[in-house]
C-alpha cells in the first residue's frame, strides 16, 4: 500500500513538474515585444518633413486626434495577434528613438489610454499640419508635416 501511495505522488509531483515547465515555456514563447516602436525618423524637405515610425509587431491603426493640425498628436493603434497581447491588458509607456527632427519634434511617447491599445504622442516645438496613414505593411506608420514654409519666404523658380 506504501508503495502504490508513493507512486503515485511521485507521479503527481512529475506531471505537476511536466505542467509548470510547459507553462513558463509558453509564456516566454508568447511574451509581448519588449518594445512596440523600434524607431522613429524624420527627414526634413523644403516645405514638407516625413516621418517614419517603425513597430516591432503588427499594429492596427484606429484613429488619431486632432484631425489634421496641433502642436500634440495622439495616433490610437491595436496590437495585432503577433504581439501576444492579451485583450484588457495595460500597456506600459514608453519612449521610443528619435532620429532626426531636434528642431521639430519635442518627444515622442507610448502611453495606454485604453487597456489592450496603445497610444503612440508626438509633441511638436510649434503647431503643425500633417496627414498620416498606415505604411505598407501594418509593421510601418508614415505621417507627413506640409506646408511647413508659413513665415519664411519662399522663391520658386521655373
């Protein structure tokens, strides 16, 4: 009887071992990114600066706000299925790299407004007019400042 009862603790304590060891392996297999945005760069034209903003997973883009013009911009974006993100779950913040763009771009930063989305803000030195739209794949986000020569002269030759 001692036997059977120590076999069978022993295989309990194995099984439970075999369960634990599957779990962590898959939540280190299904760990969200470490980091959504891998960068953000910006190139500076004559009346017009382009901005690349590039995830390290697939990201939705839902909405943004203002609409076309504001010296802050709030982009909504939904993770997608690769960035092993659980619905609900809060997002933690943060601060991504910036190349380029010193004299236009105060900060750029990843917040969770709404839990299971983030919130990707980007603080400009003054107000400024933009479009944006997703890139070619949901891995890229491209917004583009126009109209930037407003003050400054401008001589077209043609």
């Amino acid at each position: 009887m001692r036997s059977a009862v120590r076999f069978l603790a022993a295989a309990c304590l194995c099984g439970f071992s075999l369960f634990w060891s599957q779990f962590t392996v898959a939540q280190v297999i299904g760990a969200a990114p470490t980091r959504f945005v891998d960068f953000v760069s910006l190139s500076d034209h004559d009346d017009q600066a382009d901005i690349s903003v590039q995830f390290n997973c697939a990201l939705r883009y839902l909405t943004h706000t203002p609409g076309a013009e504001g010296k802050e911009l709030r982009i909504q974006l939904q993770p997608l299925p690769n960035c092993n993100v659980q619905p609900g779950t809060q997002i933690a913040g943060e601060l991504p790299s910036v190349v380029g763009g010193a004299n236009i771009i105060d900060a750029v930063r990843v917040e969770s407004d709404v839990p299971g989305q983030l919130t990707l803000v980007f603080s400009f030195r003054k107000t400024e007019r933009y479009v944006l739209a997703q890139g070619v794949d949901t891995r890229t986000l491209r917004l583009r400042l126009f109209d930037r020569a407003r003050g400054r002269g401008k001589i077209v030759v043609g």
